[in-house]
C-alpha cells in the first residue's frame, strides 16, 4: 500500500467517524422515486445509510408520511399480496433480490397504484480525497476536526507514542465538540424559536474574601 493511498484511508475513516458523531445537514439527500403497483418493495438508493423520512404523495399532490416499522409488522398486518392501498408504513428490509449489494425497502399495504416517492437519507458525502478540487463542506468549515481525526487514525496505525495519540485525540474531542454545537445545536435552532445563545455571567465579587 502506497503512502497516498495509507493518507486517503486515514481521512476517509476520520470523516465517517466524524459522520457518524455529527449530523450535519450536509448529510442529508432528498431524491425522488415511484412505487410500482402491486409490488410492496422500493429499491434503496446506493449510496443509502438511513431514514431520516419517507412519503408517499398521492393523486392530488398531499404528502402522507409513511411510519418506520419492523418487517415482521408489516408481514403481520398485511399479509396478502391483494392487501393493497397507499401505503402508510414502511421498514428497511435487508439486501434486495435484484442485487445483494444494495437494500430494498417493504412497504405496507402493497401500493394500489403508483405513487411518487420522496425520500431523505443519510449518506457520505465525497470524500475530500477524492474530490476534483479538493474541497468538501467539511474540509472548508471544520478542517480542525478533519485533521485532528486523520492524525488519530493515522498514530493509531503507526503505533505511535501513547502521550502523542492521547494529544491528537484530545485535540479530536475540542474539535468535535465545536463541531457538534454547530451541527446538532446552531444549524437546528434560531433565535426566535429558542432564543439566542447565552452563557452564564461570572460569579460577581463584592470583596467579601
């Protein structure tokens, strides 16, 4: 193995090690599909990882939410194939027939007709190492943490002194920490709705020792 090729390993596995501690909303993919009548399963995009909503709309343009549930409820509920109408729940069931590589989802009841589909996800989005100008959302806004998580994995692998690796990954930590003030605090609130953000004042010392 190359060292380009050892580097770009050590980044790819900081950022899904960041993706996954993080929900920035630079991970979210909104695509777009159609179920086929009397056919209860939807393909997964490819580059699928999980739900964050699923709708079917219907003939008059009204989104219905489909509910997340266990494949054996659905099973359970609707048990024949003639169960049929727009669907209301959906759940990820496993690698599709068509190909093993990829998951499919099973709707219930099986649709009645075919409805357009909207779906938002969770992904990874392009590594920053192979990205034709070098740049990523996270590159450009959080290089802090994209380092400090390349250096962990990289001293880790190395076998590096315990004193560095402990360094780099309490540099990691401050650096994610920032991270997720902004991706599950700053960029999921506003100032009208919660106010804006405050810090307790220091205690005040009115000399009495």
């Amino acid at each position: 193995m190359s060292s380009t090729t050892q580097i770009n390993t050590f980044i790819t596995q900081a950022e899904q090690r960041i993706y996954n501690s993080v929900q920035f909303p630079s991970l979210r993919k909104n695509v777009t599909g159609f179920t086929t009548t009397n056919n209860k399963y939807l393909a997964c995009p490819a580059d699928f990882l999980a739900v964050y909503s699923m709708a079917v709309i219907d003939a008059s343009g009204s989104y219905e939410y489909l509910l997340n549930k266990d494949v054996n409820f659905i099973r359970q509920a609707y048990p024949q194939p003639t169960d049929t109408a727009i669907p209301k729940y959906y759940a990820l069931f496993g690698p599709s027939y068509t190909n093993s590589d990829e998951l499919s989802f099973i709707l219930g009841p099986t649709p009645d007709a075919s409805y357009n589909v909207e779906l938002h996800y969770f992904f990874y989005p392009e590594s920053i190492t192979v990205a034709a100008d070098g740049r990523t959302w996270l590159g450009d806004n959080f290089d802090t943490v994209l380092l400090y998580g390349s250096l962990v994995e990289a001293y880790t692998f190395m076998k590096g002194e315990q004193d560095m690796i402990a360094l780099y990954n309490q540099k990691y930590m401050e650096a994610l920490a920032l991270a997720k003030r902004l991706g599950d605090g700053l960029e999921r609130s506003d100032a009208y709705r919660s106010g804006q953000a405050r810090v307790a004042p220091l205690p005040q010392n009115n000399g009495v020792q």
